[in-house]
C-alpha cells in the first residue's frame, strides 16, 4: 500500500469522530489533495469522502450492536453533524434505518435486505469457484455484485456460499442485470487449530479495483479467491446475514455454468450449452463506481463477528 494512503487510512480510522475533511487528511500526507485524492482512489477503489463516510457507518455500526446508547449519541460519536444526516447515510449504505438494524442484531424480527436489481432489465448470470486461502477453517462467504467498489445497499444479486478450508466451493449469482459490476465478497474464516474457535480472521475479495461484465443471456465466469482484510479494505456496510463459519460443509458436485445457446440449433443436432468465460476487467482509473451502461455511480469487513453486519 502506498505509504500516503497508508497513514492517511489510520488517520481517519483514528479520528473518524473528528470533523474531518479531505484537506485535513491530505495534509497529513506529503501530497497536495489533487495528487492524494487521486492515489486514494487507485489504491482503494473509492475517493476519501466516501472512505471516511464508510469508516463512521461501520463504527457506527458496532456502537448501534454492541451499546445502549441513543441513535443520537452515537451519531454525534462517529462524526456526523447531526443525527438526521447520520440516519440519512446509515440507512441510505446499510440498507435498512439505525432502528431497524439494532433490532436485527437482537434478533427481533428484522431481516436483512435483499439484492435490489432495479427496473427490468436484460440479465445474465456470473458464476465459478470461491477460495479461500490456505492457513484458515471453514468460512461461509457473502457474494454479490454491486455497481462500487465498497459492499453497500444494494447488491444487485448476491449468494452466501459455505466454502470449506481445503478446496474450493461453485457459487451462481443469478439474474444480473446487463452490464459492468464489481464482484465482491466477505467472510469470517474459522481458526485451523485444535480450536476453530479461537482466532478467527475476516476475509474480503482479493482486488476490488476489478469489474466483471455482464452479458444478456449468458453466464460470466469469475473466479473468487479471498484474502485477509487489510486496513486499506473499506468496511463492508451492507446488513448481511449471518455468516458463521460452518463446522462441516458439504460438497456440491460440478462447478460446470452453462447457458442455452442464443442460436437455434442445426436440423438433426442436439441442442447446445455454452460458457461464455470473461476475465476480471480494471475498472475505470478515474471512477471505480459503475452502473448496467457503464457509467459513472454511486458510491469490508473488520476484525469482528460477521453476524447481522460486516
């Protein structure tokens, strides 16, 4: 990582409750805003703002799950300049308002949201092999496909996958809208001592700068492999289920992703199946946030549990 994007990274995930902006944190770096923000970005896959925005919702998060207190303290505690603006970006990046996400955590009756694919639309479908990487136990991995590079309300499809520590697992995400999305995934992998328990580590997706796209009526093939969260991982925001690493994962036989053929096929053949494999694609260098045409949009997990929440 960068070193600029580095300390400035640990500076907002320490002064994130400070009103903060992005000349602040630039200067804590040896580059002007224009050079920072610009590296911040390629390193990152999303601008400053939205980091330090993403960075207030996660701690925001864990006050709202693991505390008493007021909607109103905590919004006030994670840097926001008033509690309605806070409700505003919680609900807008979670998916669901601050309220509703306390009483998930508690398991009164909410649920997580679902993937929002937006009006209809051509759809296909991705589809491979999830991995995770070796020194870690079992872990059950949260996929989707969203149009930034940060896990945010909404996924336009999405699927929990239990992947076991020694070989890989086959994931579908269907019904993907027509168009060019990042595929992205978090998990919490169980420890692979005597004690699964005991250390666990939070993984994410190994390049959120990377893209896959979509093609009507065909299935896009991407593999997955996941890596330990670094620092420079924004928080996953999205309210996810649960994601406790499962004891024992079953096996699904064949990874095999077909599709019929477009074509009709010729007298006396059998009709055809085909898979159509497209490598992961750099996003754009000036805007990671991507929409079904291509164009610009709106814009991980931490070292604690994944139940309800990144």
């Amino acid at each position: 990582m960068d070193a600029a994007v580095e300390k400035a990274v640990a500076y907002m995930r320490e002064r994130f409750g400070d009103p903060l902006t992005v000349t602040d944190i630039a200067r804590r770096t040896p580059l002007g805003r224009f050079d920072f923000s610009r590296v911040f970005q390629e390193e990152t896959g999303t601008s400053p703002r939205r980091f330090l925005e993403a960075v207030r919702i996660h701690e925001a998060k864990k006050l709202i799950e693991g505390t008493s207190s007021a909607i109103a303290e905590i919004s006030a505690a994670v840097g926001f300049p008033s509690a309605d603006a806070f409700t505003r970006s919680f609900t807008a990046l979670v998916g669901m308002s601050p309220g509703r996400f306390r009483r998930l955590c508690r398991d009164e009756g909410e649920v997580p949201p679902g993937p929002e694919p937006g009006p209809h639309a051509p759809r296909g479908s991705v589809a491979g092999t999830v991995r995770l990487p070796p020194g870690h136990g079992n872990a059950r991995v949260f996929l989707g496909a969203f149009a930034t590079a940060v896990v945010q309300y909404p996924a336009v499809a999405s699927a929990v996958v239990d992947v076991p520590c020694d070989r890989p697992s086959c994931y579908t995400l269907r019904d993907v809208p027509e168009g060019r999305w990042h595929l992205l995934a978090v998990a919490v992998a169980a420890g692979a001592g005597h004690d699964p328990r005991a250390v666990r580590t939070p993984l994410v997706a190994g390049d959120r700068a990377t893209t896959v796209t979509v093609t009507a009526g065909e299935v896009t093939s991407a593999a997955v492999r996941l890596r330990p969260a670094l620092p420079s991982d924004p928080p996953a925001l999205l309210a996810l289920p649960g994601l406790e690493p499962p004891a024992v994962v079953v096996p699904h036989p064949g990874c095999a992703a077909t599709t019929p053929a477009t074509t009709a096929p010729a007298q006396g053949r059998a009709s055809v199946t085909r898979l159509r494999a497209v490598p992961a694609e750099p996003a754009p260098a000036r805007d990671r946030a991507v929409t079904p045409g291509g164009g610009p949009g709106r814009q991980g997990p931490e070292g604690d549990s994944l139940r309800h929440r990144s």
